[in-house]
C-alpha cells in the first residue's frame, strides 16, 4: 500500500501548524493594521485572515509555520501612540517556548526598545494557566 505523508483531516493532507502568534494591542488605527498586515506579508502557513482591527483594537490570531515577528514587531513600534497597551504572544510549538513581548507604555512611535520580552518553556506557561 502507498505511505502515507503528513497528518489527515477528512482524507485531505494538511500542513501542521509549528508556531501560533496571538496579540492584542489598543488603540490602533487603521493605517497601524496596514503597516502590519504590510509587515506580515511573508507570514506562511494559513490563508484565513489572522489581523482585526474591531473599534480601537488590534488582534493577530494567527498558525502556521512562518511568521515575520521582527517585521511586524518593527511596524508596530512604528504605528502605535504613546499610550497604546499591549502583547504579542509567539508560541514556538517545535522548540515548546513561549516568547512574549509587551509593549512599554509611554514609549514614542519608532524608540527602539518599545517591547520587553520575556521567553517561557510551555511546560512553564501550562503548569500556571489553570490546565
């Protein structure tokens, strides 16, 4: 019989997903989600919108196996006002680490250095989530 290649869903191969980005930060603006839909153009893996902008606020739900994180961090620091909040979360499902990036309030648009980052073994993140 012919091997069988990659996970099945439904006798369709799919692709699995080795990394998962979710973010959320506010206010946005319109011209902030073009820089970064703009900035994530190279972003591999899903063909379903993964960047909303509802009201003020800008999400990023996003799997797959490519994901232009500097890109996008970049645009972000360029687009967001002094007293926008905020988080990317880049979940690494090979290397099981979670990296996270928090915007620094008071920070001007294009400072470098406008995110902290703080990077946790998923073992670490699950142990203190509640599962």
């Amino acid at each position: 019989m012919g091997e069988k290649r990659g996970p099945l869903r439904r006798g369709i191969a799919v692709k699995p997903f080795i990394a998962k980005v979710y973010a959320g930060f506010s206010p946005a603006h319109e011209a902030c989600r073009l820089a970064v839909e703009n900035a994530g153009i190279t972003a591999l893996g899903t063909d379903i919108p993964w960047l909303f902008l509802k009201g003020d606020i800008l999400q990023i739900t996003w799997e797959g196996v490519y994901f232009p994180l500097d890109e996008v961090l970049q645009a972000l620091s360029g687009c967001l006002p002094p007293e926008a909040e905020g988080k990317i979360d880049f979940l690494d499902l090979e290397g099981w680490s979670l990296t996270r990036h928090v915007l620094l309030q008071g920070t001007k648009p294009g400072q470098p250095d406008r995110f902290s980052i703080a990077i946790r073994c998923l073992n670490h993140v699950m142990d203190h989530s509640g599962f």
